[in-house]
C-alpha cells in the first residue's frame, strides 16, 4: 500500500537529491477519483483544507476557491492536473506541489534510490527566485567539477533559466546516463560553463576514519544524506570506532540535505542520553515531541560540522546536540529549513505534497530561513572550497573546518582525562 510521508529535506532535487520520509499514515483511498477528475480535485482540496500548515491558506478565502475549480467542467484527467496546480500555486508556498503521475514516478524512483543525473540538491532562492545549488552531493559529477553550495545556474543547456519553474529546470537538467548537459554557473561576478556527463548517481553509506592526535585518537564519520539506512551505518561505524578506543569524534553533516525525520531520531538517539530532540507544531498549535531513547552508543566528547548546505534533518540533528550541550557545532550557519512535508499518494498515480508542520529544536528554537549559528565560526575561501573537493581532503587536517574541529575536541578530551584523573587523585 502506497503511504503518506513525512519529509524534513529542503525543496525537491529530482537530479538526483533525495526527498524521502517516515511512513506514518495510510493515504485516503479515493475511490473513484481515478476515473472522475472533479472528485481528484475536490480530494486535493480536502487534503490540503485538512492538513495545509497555515490555516489563512496565504490569506485566501479557501472555500470560495473549492468553488471556483469545482464550479470548472473537466473531460480529463490532465484538465484536472492543470487546475490542481493552479488551485495549490494560490498558497505561495515552495514545498507544497502536486505531482501528475509520470512526475510522482520519477519522485517515487528518487525515494527508492533509483537515482540518475548530475548530483546537486537545488532550491529557489526565495528572494530573487534564482536557481540555486545547495550542495552538490559528494563522488558525484557536479561535485567532481567544482561545483558548489550558492552558485547559481543560469542556464541550462543555453536556456535561461529565469522565470523557469523548479522542476522544469529539473526535468532540462535530468536525461539517461552517459548524455551531456551544460550548466552555466554564476558564482559572485563570474559565470562559467561546466559540461557535465550525466551518471547514475549512488547513494553513498556512512563513511568513518579515525585520526591519531597528541590528546589520542578520534573518530570522524561523514553521514551525507539521513536515508533508510544510515541508523543502520551510523551504529556499525560508532561501534567500529568504538572498538578501536577513541577518545572522541567529528561528526560531518556539511552539505548534508536531510532526508528521513526518523532517521535523525534514531541517529540523534545514539548520542543522546534522554530529553527531546525535535518538536513538530501544527496549525492548530498542537505540539508532537520526540525524544531520545536513552539508550547512546557513546558518552564520548562531539563535534559536529556544518555548513550553509545542512538542512532540515541535518538541522534536526545538529539542533538537539547543540541545545543539549552534547556537541559543540564547528564551520558556517545552516540552511534553515524548519519545515516538514507529507506526501500523499493519490489512487490515479498523482500525488500532493504539501507542508503539514513547523519542527522546533528542545529548546524552542525556530530556525525557518534563520539557520543554526555554530559554536565556532570557521569560514571557507571558493579557492578552499574548490582544492577540498578537487584534492578530496574533506575531513583531513588540510580541512581548516576539519582541523578546527580537531582542535577543540582535543581540548575537550583533555578536560576529561583531567577530569578522571582528579577523581582518581592523580
């Protein structure tokens, strides 16, 4: 059975990001609808007057709106698409999109992993409206070409992309493995062409290393995207670090654009002692807490990194190790995301995705288009940038971000080994 979703990624990046989520309704069945295209869109309507975040529905009289497309004679299934999109457009919000069903299978094969295409995670700069990389996902063709978090595309394949919807770019930007696109990229005053080879683009696990240090040796683990199976990952490589007896880790989220809410509750559960993690508030005020199991994998000092490219789940996470005092946060501020979606598979093979909720972090923090300021402020150069992904010393002391991580969890092994070590007298 098809089931509704939660969501905590930023905006859809069908080039090969990952938009997925917990399963925690069954969807409506509708009947009828698949052969009655005024039903399809009276059940949409019905969703989103049930469910839709802001209860104004963007300072609109939402009733009178269920006439005006219903009041419409339909003779397809298409006719019905077109209104439904035009009817969810009136509520101005970027997360919430209805998919016809060709557009719902290309989704439905990014939520199994079916991935293809250059590799970037893309959003709408909700002030210019510009076409904006958040992040190029790692190994990937964008990101062996240099591209990086902030540029904005331009042109596709020539075409401008001005005034071009989100997932048209997508659809110019996706094409069979071993095609050829072209991206015009303008990074500050500057544009470049980059030709990129379209690739089938891999879900990569969790990644872990240790390094030695005068204060002993730590663990660092990268977790670049919260999928089904990085709860899974995330405890082996704890579990393997921990065998190998470090004395503390670093935690790389940057560049990490969410994913699956009960992943990051289940990650943030293996260093959390207890307390909340997240807080999901609806529209009408009613609050859902989450909170740590109470069973961590380790009581071992954390640094977590981040970036202009963490969103949502990332901010999840990194949000309750702050707040908790478990972690220090190193590197740049956030993306600010404090939003959650739901998709809801409809019986035609369509499907509405639509924001259902705010999250807060335990201390009440709301940190929609704020971000989440690190502990410690690290700023990396485009020439940086460019040698760490060019080079592939992300995570090495050739990292500023990495080392400056390093250097403050070195400090905070050391306050514990002095700890132990007054209470045993020595």
């Amino acid at each position: 059975m098809l089931k509704q979703k939660l969501l905590t990624t930023i905006e859809i990046v069908v080039t090969a990001a990952i938009l997925t989520g917990t399963s925690l309704y069954a969807s409506k069945s509708l009947g009828q609808s698949q052969n009655n295209p005024e039903k399809l869109v009276d059940e949409v309507w019905q969703i989103l007057d049930r469910n839709y975040v802001d209860g104004s529905f963007n300072n609109q009289d939402w009733k009178a709106v269920r006439q005006q497309y219903l009041s419409r004679s339909y003779s397809s299934q298409q006719q019905a698409y077109t209104a439904i999109k035009e009817m969810v457009a009136k509520l101005g919000d970027r997360y919430t999109e209805f998919f016809d069903p060709q557009e719902f299978k290309e989704l439905d094969n990014d939520l199994a992993g079916k991935l293809s295409g250059v590799g970037l995670e893309l959003a709408e700069n909700e002030k210019t409206k510009a076409l904006t990389v958040v992040a190029p996902i790692e190994g990937t063709p964008a990101f062996k070409a240099g591209i990086l978090p902030e540029d904005v595309i331009v042109k596709i394949d020539g075409q401008l992309t001005q005034g071009m919807n989100i997932n048209d770019a997508v659809k110019r930007i996706q094409g069979s493995v071993g095609t050829k696109v072209t991206l015009t990229i303008q990074r500050g005053n500057q544009s470049q062409n980059y030709n990129l080879t379209r690739a089938n683009i891999a879900l990569y696990p969790v990644a872990y290393h240790t390094q030695t240090t005068v204060t002993g040796k730590i663990g660092y683990i990268r977790l670049p995207e919260f999928t089904d199976t990085s709860p899974t990952q995330m405890r082996r490589a704890i579990q393997a670090l921990e065998k190998q007896q470090v004395q503390g880790y670093v935690l790389d989220l940057r560049s990490d654009p969410g994913g699956l809410l009960n992943a990051s509750l289940q990650i943030a559960s293996m260093w959390l002692k207890q307390g909340a993690i997240v807080s999901l508030v609806n529209r009408d005020k009613v609050k859902e807490s989450y909170n740590a199991t109470g069973h961590p994998l380790t009581d071992k000092p954390l640094v977590i990194l981040v970036d202009g490219g963490s969103a949502s789940a990332s901010e999840i996470l990194a949000g309750a190790l702050q707040d908790d005092n478990r972690a220090t946060l190193v590197g740049t501020k956030t993306f600010g995301k404090g939003l959650v979606q739901s998709v809801e598979p409809l019986e035609d093979g369509s499907a509405l995705k639509l924001t259902i909720a705010k999250y807060y972090t335990p201390k009440g923090r709301d940190i929609n288009h704020i971000g989440i300021a690190p502990d410690i402020t690290v700023q990396l150069t485009e020439a940086q940038q460019k040698a760490l992904v060019q080079n592939r010393t992300l995570g090495t002391l050739a990292d500023p971000q990495y080392a400056s991580a390093v250097a403050d969890l070195s400090k905070l092994i050391q306050v514990g080994i002095n700890h132990v070590n007054s209470q045993s007298g020595k």
